[in-house]
C-alpha cells in the first residue's frame, strides 16, 4: 500500500467512524503500513485529527505508536507547532504539510464558527511552493 493524501484521508473518516470496526480496521492497515522517514506527517496527521488517545494506538496499531513515541513525547497532546516541526525536519513532502494544514484551518474555523465569528467571510488558501 503507497499512501497518499486520498488514502490518509479514507483512514481518517474510519478512524473517526462511530462504527467501532472501521476504527479497528484502519488501526490495522496503519499499523501494517512501513512509514518513510519523509511520511511521518501521515501518522502525525492521522494521530492528530482521528483517535489522540494513545491507549487505542498502543493497544491496536502497536508498530504505529511506537514510531509516535520515536518522534513526539506521547506524555504531552501533540501540538500542531510540534507535529510541522517533526515533518520539516523529516523533510515530508509538501501533499502531507498541506494537508495537515489545510485540517488546521478547517478547524480553526469551525472554531471562529462557534464562537460567532462571521467565516463566510474567510478566504484561507493553503498552497505550499515546491522547491
């Protein structure tokens, strides 16, 4: 399996899924996937934005937290200043910051949403310049 933005973002609607057997199914294939040092941010990403309980990731995707546990200190909530650190560093490809990115705004608007701020008049673009 090569993964891509599409299927990052397939394991994320089954990691967030309230059918408890997608979430146990995408633990599988996560923790079955052998992650390039330049695609920690898929795993950064996933952890983030799906299932932050590191229980769940220790107990069923095992090969997955252990690499969490190399790069972020699973002690602490896993900030998004700390997660585009380990990508830049890991030089992850721009698909993945993006990516990440783009989740962050989506939910800093929803956020701005709640608290009555008006985001139909938000224009946020998110694109990463290739090198």
């Amino acid at each position: 399996m090569n993964l891509n933005k599409q299927e990052a973002e397939t394991l994320l609607n089954m990691l967030t899924s309230e059918d408890k057997d997608n979430a146990y199914v995408a633990f599988q294939a996560i923790n079955a996937y052998k992650f390039k040092k330049d695609e920690i941010g898929y795993l950064a990403y996933l952890y983030k934005f799906g299932k932050p309980d590191k229980s769940q990731w220790e107990e069923h995707s095992p090969a997955a937290y252990k690499l969490l546990k190399k790069h972020f200190d699973m002690e602490q909530p896993l900030t998004y200043a700390k997660a585009l650190a380990i990508m830049i560093e890991n030089k992850n490809k721009n698909e993945i910051v993006s990516m990440f990115l783009e989740r962050h705004v989506k939910q800093l608007a929803s956020m701005l949403d709640t608290m009555g701020y008006p985001v139909d008049k938000l224009d946020i673009n998110i694109k990463l310049k290739d090198e």
